[in-house]
C-alpha cells in the first residue's frame, strides 16, 4: 500500500486531479467528477495508493467551511431580503415536493426510516456548484435566469444550514429536545456576537490597515476559522460557523475582495473534499444500490426541472426562463453529500444510505451537466452558439 506519507498523498491526489481535470476540460466534462473518480481509483476500495483517508477527508471539510464562509459573503442584506421576498415560497415548496420523492423511494426500496428521512432532506437540494459554474457571466449578473438560479440556491443553502445544524444537535445529544434547543439558542447569540464583533473590531482594522493585503488575507482566514471553532464549542458544526462568519462581514466594502482572495484555498480543499467522496465510496455496496440510485436519479432529474418549472413560471417574464432554471437545478447537491457524510460518521444512518445519497449526487451531477452543456447557455457549451463565458 502506497500513501503512508502525507505528501506522497498530496503528490497523487493533486497530479492525478491535473491529469483528471486535463482530460474532463477537454471532453467537456464537470471538472468535480474527475476529483471524486480519482478518489475511487486511489482510495481504498481502488488502488489502496493513498492510504490515510480519514485525515484527508477530516482536512477537506475545512474547504467546505471556506465555501460556507464565500456563500456567506455574498449575502448581502438588501439583496436577501429582496430575494426571500420572491423565493421564499418557491424554496420551500419544492423542498416539500422534492422531501416527499425522496423520502417515499427511499421507504420502498426498504431502507429505514431514519435512513429515508436523511435521503430525503439530501434530495432537497441543487448544486451551487454545477448551477453557478455552468452560468455565463453576463447571464449570472444581468439576467433573470441568473437571479432565479443564484436566488433559489442560496435560499436552498439556508435550508442546509438548518438541517445541518438538526443532524448535528442530534448526535451530539442522541436527538433530545433539550439540546436541539440549546443549539438553536446558541445561533442567534452566535450571529449578534458575529456582527458586533466586525462592527467594532474588524471593520476598523480593516480600515486602518487596508493597504496591506497579506493583513486582510490573514484576517480573513483567522475570522473564518474563530467562527468555526467558537460554533463547534457551541454545539453547533464548525460549517455553520464558517457561514454566520462570512455573512457578518457581508456588508463590508472590501467583502468582494477578501472572497476573490480565499477561492484559491477553496478550491485547494474542495479537491481534498471531492477525493475524499470517492475515495470512502465502496464500490462493493454498488450491488446493493444501483437499483435504488438510477430510480432515485430519474426521479430527480424529472420532477426538479417540473417542479422549478411550474413554481416559478408566475414569476419570470418567459415561460423558457422557468425551464431553463429548472433544468440547471436539476440535479442534487454536494450539500447532498456532506449532509450524508455528516449522518454517516454520526451513526446517524447506515453506510447503504450515505452510498445511495452519493451515489445519487454523482449520477445527477454527469447527467444534469450534460443537459445544460447541450441546450443551453454555457461557458463549456457543446454548440458554439451556446457557448458564452
């Protein structure tokens, strides 16, 4: 067995994803994938060449918590306000309907119903990443299909806070009320400590030392994580931390700035995050739960786009513009699968669900990408007519 060194592991993880992603970029295909194949190739139900999973996936969860803390960032107040105002019923409808489908599959191929309650939850949601990426620019900032995706996302995105808030006060305290409520508690003094801290602390260093980039980099970065920490001592995940961080600091002129900054260690540990889904993704289960994930895939992939379709039809100006969003929310969520292998290194379901949910969101992500890619505007457009940055 290769990987019994830390670096070795990094050298196969980030050359194999260049090789991966070199080969995606040219067949036109979601960069993500290649990461969670590689995982699969090296990882312990592949090759065995990279050992010490358990380390990697603990060090890629810190790129989620940099995604949480960028979402947050770019929450700014007037803009949620506005955008819960006209998607708020459309989000949590769809999260019922879409709730309801999974919940239902998952009870008939005879899992729990534990197991088919998280199944559920993880099919609520729709991938920021696939439905941000696959945007062109001028769609994304100027157009209403861009403000629906981007609207929709993040509101999906707070559902997910919520829920991952539940499934953590969960197994910390084997689901008792008493310390669901001391967490919910816990959120609103995590929030208002947040805001009066930038407010009369990191706002003025950012003022008085704005010339010195590396300053606000470092600040940044130590803001992120002294949420994090403060959240997990608090009872809450450090992910949820990461975002009331981010979201406090939203309405600072140089938020923009330090969210430019921080993607690039994003990016870093989001590779480590994607590897590590597929490196912990057992193959031999796959016997188990074909069945069960090409249903649960097909249902998404129909009813999401029908469901988008018909809820936000009242609200666009064209009728295609309600498909179109449906179509590129038509898939679920690396929300999807964190919340699986939150649940699942929590006991909180059984190894069989954490795999369908997986397996359901790498199914959706080829398939729905190669939706949008085909029939609509996208910087990796198959057609050239398509094809926008």
């Amino acid at each position: 067995m290769y990987g019994e060194s830390v670096v070795f592991s990094f050298f196969l993880i980030f050359a194999g994803a260049s090789v991966l992603a070199t080969l995606s970029l040219y067949f036109r295909q979601p960069i993500l994938i290649a990461y969670i194949l590689l995982g699969g190739l090296l990882g312990p139900y592949g090759l065995a060449w990279v050992g010490d999973t358990d380390l990697l996936e603990d060090v890629s969860h810190v790129g989620i918590m940099f995604l949480l803390f960028l979402i947050g960032l770019d929450m700014q107040p007037n803009h949620l306000i506005s955008m819960l105002k006209k998607g708020t019923g459309v989000a949590l409808i769809s999260s019922i309907i879409f709730a309801a489908t999974g919940y239902s599959l998952a009870w008939l191929f005879g899992f729990s119903h534990l197991d088919s309650l998280i199944i559920g939850a993880a099919t609520m949601f729709s991938s920021t990443i696939i439905g941000i990426k696959l945007l062109p620019t001028t769609v994304l900032h100027h157009k209403q299909t861009g403000e629906m995706v981007v609207g929709l996302l993040l509101l999906q995105d707070l559902i997910a806070i919520v829920l991952l808030i539940l499934v953590t006060t969960a197994s910390q305290g084997n689901g008792s009320n008493s310390q669901i409520w001391l967490s919910l508690i816990a959120l609103p003094l995590l929030v208002l400590i947040s805001f009066v801290s930038v407010r009369w602390l990191l706002l003025p260093l950012i003022t008085k030392f704005d010339r010195f980039h590396e300053y606000i980099f470092l600040l940044a970065i130590g803001w992120c994580l002294a949420c994090a920490e403060v959240a997990s001592i608090a009872g809450l995940s450090a992910e949820i931390g990461a975002f009331i961080g981010g979201v406090s600091l939203a309405s600072s002129p140089i938020s923009q700035y330090i969210a430019i900054s921080l993607k690039p260690i994003r990016d870093f540990f989001l590779v480590l995050f994607f590897f590590s889904i597929g490196a912990g993704f057992n193959v031999a289960l796959l016997e188990q739960i074909w069945l069960s994930t090409l249903v649960m895939a097909i249902a998404v992939m129909v009813i999401k786009p029908i469901a988008f379709g018909w809820l936000t039809k009242p609200l666009c100006r064209q009728q295609s513009t309600s498909w179109e969003v449906g179509f590129r929310l038509g898939q679920t969520s690396e929300f999807s699968i964190l919340l699986a292998a939150l649940a699942l290194s929590t006991q909180l379901i059984t190894e069989a669900a954490a795999m369908l949910i997986q397996a359901t969101a790498i199914l959706t992500f080829v398939t729905s990408s190669y939706l949008v890619v085909w029939y609509f505007k996208s910087p990796i457009a198959i057609k050239d007519h398509l094809r926008h940055d």
